[in-house]
C-alpha cells in the first residue's frame, strides 16, 4: 500500500489546517452590507421566516424552496435568543441575527469540505485524491461566495457530501450502512434545495455497478424518505400547498421569456460559460479528462460522477433562466472528477510526489485568488451604505426621494426606526404594463427585474410636480437597459431626460481607480468576481431636478 493510502499523522493535520482556511475565507467579509441585507432573496426567504415560525405554525406555507434550511435557522435562533428575543432582536438591528445566519451558512460550507475528502478518499482509496477535491471546494468561487449570505444553495452542500460518502460504499462494498448514510444525506440535501435530488442518480448508479447490486436501495429510499419528512414534514402534513409550490418553482424556471438582462439564450453553454469561472478552468479541464479517464479504468466511478453532471447540466439548460449558483450542486462531483484526473497524471510523472503537489496547487489557483478577492471586496464598506451616509448628511428627512430597486425597504429607515427616513416614491407599483400598455386604477405590483419596463421619460416630469427632487439610480437596475436597449427603448429616453433636467450632485462607484467599468451581468454585476471591483454594491448616481417644485429647493453640499 502506498504512503498516499496509508493513514498517518499528517492526514489529519492537512485537513485540519484545509477546514481552518475554508472556514476563514468564508467568515471573511460575512457581515458584508448589515445592517442592510442587500441580497433580494436573502432578504426575502430563509431568516424572515425562520423567526415568523415563533409567532406562528411551523407550516412555513411556502414550499418554492424547501424548508431545511429555515428550520435550523428557527432551531439556531431559538438556542440564541428564544423567540420573543430574536424577533426583538431583528427589529431593533436586523443585521445581528442576519450574520448569526450566515455563519451558520459558512459553517456547513466547510463542513461539505471535509466530508468530500472523506468521500473521494473511499471512492478511489486515495487520500490525494479526496484531499484535492476537498481544497477545490475549499476554494472554487461559487462555494465560497455563496457561503456569506443566509441562502440554501452552500447550505445543501453538506448533506450531499454526506450522501457521496455514502455512495463511495456502495460501489465500493454495497454494506447496508452505506445504503443508509446515503440515503440520509439525499434525504436532508433534497429537503434543503430540490435540485440537489441529483445526487439520487448517483446512488443508482453506484448500485447498479457495485458489487452488491442494488440490494440496498429500498433501504436508501425509505431513510431518504424518512429524512426528507424530517426536515419538511409540512410536505406530507400539507401536501396541497408542497404540491403547488413545486409547480411554482418550475414555473418561475420556465417563464417563457427570461429576465432582462439575461442576454444568454442557451442554457448549456451558459452553464459551461460559468464553470470557467464558477470552479475554474483548469479544473474543468482536468474533470473533462477525469471522465474520460475514468470511463476507461473504473466505468463504475464514472457512471457515479459524470452521468449524474450531464443530466444536470442538460437539465437546468433547459430551463428559461439560468443563475451560476444554480449550478451548485454539480460542484462536488466535478471537484472529485478533477482531482482524480489530476493526481492521475501527475503519478504518472517524474518524481510524482512533487508533481501532484504542483498539480494540486496550479488547479486551486484560480479559485484562490478570485475568492481573496471577492472577500475581501465583501470586507468593504458597500456603496449603497456610502450613498445613504452621503443623503443623511445631505438630504433632510421626509424628503421626497426616488429610489431605484437597488436597495431593500429597510435602507429607507434608520435601524431600530418604525418609519422611513424620507419619504419615497411608490417605485413597487406601476399602471405601465411590460408590453407598454396603461391600465387604468392604482396599477400593478412590479417586480424588481421587471422595473425598467415601467420607466418612461413622462416620470420626470412627474417628479418634479410632485417634488420629488432626488433620484438615486443603480447600474444593476439601468444596466439592464444597456445590456438590452431594444427590449426598453423608453427606458433609454427616460435616463436621458431624467440627465437633461437634473444635476449629478453625488456619484459612487465600486470600481478600483482607472478600472472599466464591468457591464452589466446577472453574475458579475452582483458578486464582484472581476477584479475591477474594490467594494460591493452598484455604481450609484444621486441626482437633484432643476425644475418644478425643486426649482426652489436648497442645494445639496457635494
């Protein structure tokens, strides 16, 4: 048995210190925008209604994501504060329960770090091999980044590791404890974020070809099942509203006509477009010839890794929308299918000691330095908060100020306030429908992706009758503008006017010093992966009308 096989005492320390740097390039910049959650579906989902579960049922009665991830949150919260003194606590300063949530987030990325070691180690009898992995997923973008906010898709991550522990059993010896390791997983991973039931084919796959054919997989169900209603009883108990929520997921994925912005029409080439970047592109690379490989030597190994990623892949391509992180649950299966191919070719070079470490450090590198950075960019005081300083010094309260959907509701209130600060135009509503069109009455409830379809240059007229003489702008809502003019020409014109007719009285970018700009991306623009950016947010434009009812209004100090 080789050194690389053999249990030793520098095993441990290795992993010990990789967990420790996860760990610490997750937690860096975890309080990023508080007392603000900037994040829309941070602020939207799990923490909110982790805490309304004190006041209420534990229904959550709402199954567009799986509840998993709310309940420890719930469990968390309880533990800290007890229920009347978390609730008391997020209306004071939202922001101390908010970063409680998101360590929770961190702490189970990391874990997924150490339990991919333990699943490459059984599924190829490698330490090397399981040691890689876990370091590419210790460092690959799109697990650290999303590690810092209070959202399911690192969460997941854990318990699908746990389940590919698992499934490194069954293929490799088919005992009924691994058949229940990974269905516990699959269960707890499927209850947390629903896409992650692809680890399911892994299983199958891992039956079929192990050594004790598929003997165990009622028993993997039935813990999958049983841990599946553990962690979201409410999807039995309330089998109605679980069944419409699924239908609504897979509506909102299918849509028909994407969000503006998203000017990539081909879901595939999408997702391998983010893999570049999302895990990097020699450890997509290595994965591609890792599979290859694989389907050579151990066909077992690769029906287990590479099947399950090209389903999902095909699968989620198809979908109308497509985000990177949507990709999340692939990662740790391509980290195992790159780390096998790279301690493949390495062994197989002069002096393979070295050359392993050598291939270990050049397939991490990317992931590395663009996750420094974006932490450290996380680290960094947002723009949106260096604007709202800017307006409290400068814009006395109860103003009427308009504000672009770049900001939540809370920005307007002082934290621990009942009320808003200044007074805000109702940007949340509209009587301009996507195709143009003027419905009569109160209008519509605009969604935020859909706010730039409601602009027309008549509004600053508006504006400025009602005085309303402060307009505060965002590149990640003009920007889709830019990115399709043709779809919202009189956004266009509205820009223009409101330019014509106002003065640039405060302006913030998050970009270094002479960087360019970086244009607008459902990706770059929202997790500052470029290495143009300096600090989170969007670039920000404040500007004052000259007409109207501001015609007399006193001018700002700049």
């Amino acid at each position: 048995m080789s050194a690389a096989r053999r249990a030793g005492p520098g095993w441990p320390l290795a992993v010990g210190a990789l967990l420790v740097a996860a760990l610490a390039l997750r937690l860096w910049g975890i309080d990023t925008g508080l007392p603000y959650v900037y994040n829309a579906d941070e602020n939207a989902h799990f923490v909110p209604r982790a805490i309304g579960m004190f006041g209420h049922s534990y229904n959550p009665g709402y199954f567009i994501n799986p509840p998993g991830f709310t309940y420890l949150l719930h469990a968390v919260f309880a533990l800290r504060w007890g229920g009347d003194g978390v609730q008391a606590a997020y209306a004071a300063n939202l922001g101390d329960v908010v970063v409680v949530a998101r360590v929770c987030a961190a702490v189970l990325g990391t874990a997924a770090v150490g339990l991919l070691y333990l699943a490459g180690s059984r599924l190829f009898a490698d330490r090397r091999v399981g040691l890689l992995a876990a370091a590419l997923l210790a460092t690959s973008f799109l697990a650290v980044f999303y590690a810092h906010f209070a959202l399911n898709d690192v969460p997941t991550l854990a318990p699908l590791c746990f389940a590919l522990v698992g499934v490194a059993g069954v293929l490799r010896s088919g005992r009924p404890l691994d058949y229940a390791v990974a269905g516990l997983g699959i269960g707890l991973a499927c209850a947390t974020k629903y896409t992650a039931g692809i680890v399911v084919l892994c299983l199958v796959a891992a039956a079929v070809a192990g050594p004790r054919r598929r003997v165990g997989l009622p028993l993997a169900g039935l813990v999958a099942l049983g841990a599946f209603l553990v962690a979201n009883p409410y999807a039995l108990l309330d089998f109605p509203a679980f069944s419409d929520g699924l239908a609504d997921q897979s509506s909102a994925s299918n849509d028909g006509g994407g969000k503006l912005g998203l000017t990539q029409d081909n879901g595939i080439l999408y997702y391998a477009g983010a893999l570049t970047w999302g895990l990097g592109w020699l450890p997509l690379a290595a994965a591609l010839g890792g599979g290859v490989g694989l389907a050579v030597r151990d066909r077992g190994a690769a029906l287990v890794l590479v099947v399950p990623v090209v389903l999902f892949v095909l699968f989620m391509g198809s979908q109308d929308r497509f985000f990177a992180r949507w990709v999340l649950p692939v990662v740790p299966l391509l980290c195992l299918l790159a780390a096998w191919g790279a301690v493949t070719l390495a062994s197989r070079l002069p002096r393979p000691g070295v050359a392993v470490a050598l291939a270990g450090v050049l397939v991490c590198a990317q992931g590395a330095v663009v996750s420094v950075h974006s932490s450290s960019v996380l680290a960094r005081e947002d723009t949106r908060q260096l604007v709202r300083d800017w307006m409290v010094r400068n814009v006395p309260p109860r103003s009427k100020v308009v504000v672009e959907p770049v900001f939540p509701d809370q920005w307007a209130s002082d934290p621990g306030a009942p009320r808003s600060r200044w007074n805000k135009w109702p940007t949340s509503r509209s009587r301009v429908d996507n195709d143009g069109s003027v419905r009569p009455g109160r209008g519509r409830v605009v969604k935020l992706e859909d706010y730039e379809r409601t602009t027309r240059p008549g509004l600053v007229s508006a504006y400025a009758r009602g005085g309303y003489c402060w307009v505060i702008t965002g590149s990640t809502q003009y920007g889709r503008a830019d990115a399709e003019p043709e779809a919202v020409p009189q956004a266009l014109r509205y820009y223009a006017e409101l330019r014509r007719r106002a003065d640039i009285v405060h302006r913030v970018s998050p970009y270094d010093d002479g960087a360019q700009p970086v244009p607008f991306s459902f990706d770059s623009s929202f997790n500052y992966r470029p290495l143009a950016y300096a600090r989170p947010g969007p670039e920000l434009v404040v500007y004052r009308l000259r007409d109207g009812a501001c015609a007399t209004s006193a001018a700002p100090d700049r």
